[in-house]
C-alpha cells in the first residue's frame, strides 16, 4: 500500500488517525466556519429503497441512518439517472442524462474492464466545477465511469483517488467461484495513479475505505472540499469484515448493509469531532435498485416493482438521506434526483454553471430549507437511447416494457399504461383507460424531451 504521506502525519500517527477504535477518544469540539460548506456524497452499489431500517426494512438494523434521517431529510422519490451503474454514476458527476453525453448502451449496459472509452473530456464534472472555488476533491472506492487514463478520477477533477475503476465481480477470483475460469481481469485497487493491490480481501472494502474517509476529513478541515465515497458494497459478491459477519438476521446482505451503517456513523462522528458538521452537506444514497437475481444475497425494493436493471420505480428509486448544511429536518415526498447534486453543490459553493450545456438538474437547496418545496415535477426512464417511461407529478406513463435481465425482447405497447404512483407505487394497477387527458398530456411531454436534442452516439456500445 502507498504511505500515508497525502495526510502529512508519520507512520506511527497515520495509524492512530486511521483507527476506528480511537473514535470514542475524540474530543468534540467547534472549528471555525468557512464561507463555503462541504460536501460528503456517499454512494451505495446496488443498496435498494427497502434496505435501511428507516425505509421499513424489518430485519436490517441501521441506527446511524435512522439518526441520520431523523436530524436531516428522508427524501421517498430520489431518483438515479439510471437502473445500472456506469451510466448513473455518470449522471451524478455530470449532472446530466446519459443520451446527451454518450454515457450509455444498447448492447453493453456498462462499462467493462476491456471498454475503450470512458466519460468524454468534454463533459465537466462535480469536482472541476467546484475547483473553481477552491475546493480540494477526493473519490474513494467505486469509479466505473472508465479505466483509460484519460477517464480516470485525476483527469476529471479529483486530486486524490483510492479505489477501483469497476465493479467488485470484474474479479479474476470471483468469477472463478461461479464457473467462469477464463475470466482475464482482476479486480485492483489504486492509489493516485498507481495500482497498489491486486485481488484485495473484500471483507475489508468498507472498512479500508470508512478509514481513507475520516483521515482525509480530518487533513482537510481547514478548507472546503468535496468527498466522493463510493461503496463497492452491497454490490454481489456481498462481504463485511469480521465485526460484521454473523450478526444480522438478513444474512450476508445483512452483514454488508450494517457494516456500511456503521461507516455512516463514523463518518458523521468525525464531523461533529472536527466540528465541520455544522458547514458540512451529506448526502446517502444508491446507484440504482437491487440486483434481484441474486436473491438472498441482494436487496430489496421494498414496495416497489422490479430492481435494478428496470424502467420500473424499484430499478430508479433509491433511498436517499440528506443531512448537515442548510438542511431542515423533514420527510420530503416531493422528486429529487442525483442529476440535482451538481446544480445543488454549485448553488451552495457560488459556482455558475456552464451556458454551453443543457443540463437535467435543478438545485435542491430550496427543498432543503422548506420540505414541502417542489424542486422537479418530471422524470424521464431512459434504458439505453429508449425512453421508456416518463413521469410528472404523481402520474407515471410507461410506453415499453422489457424484463431487466434475460434475452427476451422489447414491446412497445400500442396504447401506453399509466400509473398512479401516490396510490400504486408498485405499478400494478394501469388507469390509462380512465385518464386519457393524463396519457395525452405525458405522451407530449415525452416527445417534446426526445425532440429537443439529438441523442449522442453511444460509448459503452463502442468494441
């Protein structure tokens, strides 16, 4: 592993930093505060809607979530910009819809170890933005937005990068354990530029990287930055180290869920140690819904139909928790979505956004201070470069349907289904025939976005 020499302390001092187990040896107390607010984005792999305790899940215990939801937001309609991860990790650090940037795929739905592109250049981040304010930015854990050195975290905006370009299952050894032997890539692990480990020990992800996260909170609390942690977890294969293993009743997902809780809680616990939880801005949530085909060992989406993968809300909808700077406590019911991040973080930091580019989010920060704000009252389902479903206020119009997994082919339906998502959040109850004024209305919705560009050639589709 590479020194800790980014946090400027010795070896000896490094490891009393890093060490969960000093935690309740910290003493609280005030740092002054900077003009410009901080920004923690924690970003689960595959975490469905119906994970956390706070979102009803009956067997999982999240108490540093559920203290999260309750000093801050529970937002119930937080959208991702995609069901699968390379495009909707794209969306939230571009804050924009995969069709415009390219960021997407009809035959390849992400990126693979052996892509030859990644996140174009001209695209312009989350963390390039706020380096115009004098942010520093930091990623660690889960990039998957492309592995050339041209898409890698140091070109687009981060000063520092610890993690991996991909997901945890793009492993030579897990993939060995499911027949495929052949498999010719490893799962690695990078520091800066440099490969610095191999095949890591998966237990120890979320813990190896909770650790990363509260050093570099406590090196940088004399300045702003922005924080990206990106858990590779509860992604299949699921793990949670030793402290975790065992205890929770829903198994080794479980296990995987409350370990990530507990790195939630030692993160918002070094805020307040620092006192940056005061001009700090968190934001908990997920990349897309559950990977359902792995049963036990994925989530859920609670009461919500299909995961990810899907066009439906299970696929879309994901928990999301906003906590600290700026945020009154509440349940928001109202749309939000990690497309809104980048114009949210700007707005916040007193960054202009760029005129040259159309961008698909509007700032939250209006929501933030009265719940009850509505900040987006449309949302568009794209698979691909297919618009399958739009949605506007509480209505939901699906105009194709396909399963999320499985060779099966699309169908394009000859009178579009409609749901009401206040009443039928599990769309499974179409009302088309009794509102064709609502079908009318969404149908020209949908039209005017698709003709309102030109839909960008597709990188994940490129051999």
């Amino acid at each position: 592993m590479r020194p800790l020499n980014f946090l400027g302390l010795t070896a000896a001092a490094a490891l009393v930093v890093l060490s969960p187990s000093c935690m309740v040896n910290l003493v609280e107390h005030t740092a002054p505060e900077t003009s410009k607010p901080n920004f923690v984005v924690i970003y689960c792999d595959d975490m469905g809607y119906g994970d956390l305790s706070c979102y009803g899940n009956p067997t999982v215990k999240t108490p540093y979530l559920d203290r999260m939801a309750q000093e801050g937001q529970k937002w119930t309609s937080f959208y991702v910009s995609a069901s699968v991860s390379s495009p909707s990790r794209a969306g939230l650090l571009t804050g924009r819809l995969g069709v415009r940037t390219g960021m997407y795929g009809n035959r390849k739905r992400v990126l693979f170890p052996n892509s030859p592109e990644g996140l174009p250049p001209e695209e312009i981040t989350i963390p390039e933005l706020l380096h115009k304010a004098g942010y520093a930015t930091a990623i660690v854990g889960k990039w998957h937005v492309g592995h050339k050195e041209e898409s890698m975290p140091l070109a687009n905006g981060f000063d520092y990068f610890y993690g991996s370009p991909f997901s945890n299952d793009m492993s030579k050894k897990e993939q060995s354990k499911v027949g495929n032997v052949n498999y010719p890539y490893e799962y690695v692990l990078y520091d800066q530029h440099q490969v610095v480990e191999r095949e890591p020990d998966q237990t120890q992800l979320t813990k190896r990287l909770t650790e990363k996260v509260v050093a570099y909170i406590k090196h940088h609390k004399d300045k702003p930055f922005f924080l990206y942690l990106a858990h590779p977890m509860p992604h299949w294969p699921v793990y949670a180290s030793e402290d975790f293993q065992g205890k929770s009743a829903r198994g080794k997902y479980g296990d995987c869920i409350e370990e990530i809780d507990w790195s939630v809680g030692e993160i918002l616990q070094t805020l307040r140690n620092t006192g940056l939880d005061k001009n700090t801005l968190v934001v908990f949530t997920s990349d897309n819904g559950p990977w359902l085909p792995y049963k036990q060992e994925a989530g859920t989406s609670g009461p919500l139909r299909e995961g990810k993968g899907s066009h439906c809300e299970g696929g879309f909808r994901v928990p999301c928790i906003v906590w600290g700077k700026g945020v009154k406590p509440g349940q928001v019911t109202n749309m939000g979505s990690t497309l809104d991040l980048l114009p949210t973080f700007c707005s916040m930091a007193g960054v202009e956004l760029p005129a040259d580019r159309i961008y698909d989010g509007n700032s939250l920060t209006d929501a933030f201070e009265d719940p009850s704000s509505v900040v987006r009252d449309e949302f568009f389902f794209y698979r691909g470069s297919d618009l399958y479903a739009v949605r506007k206020g509480a209505f939901k119009l699906h105009f194709m349907d396909k399963p999320a997994y499985g060779s099966a082919p699309k169908v394009v339906f000859e009178k579009p289904h409609l749901y009401d998502l206040g009443t039928d959040p599990e769309e499974k109850y179409d009302i088309s025939e009794k509102h064709p004024e609502i079908v009318a209305e969404l149908t020209k919705l949908a039209y005017k976005h698709k003709s309102s560009f030109v839909v960008a050639e597709s990188i994940f589709d490129k051999q």
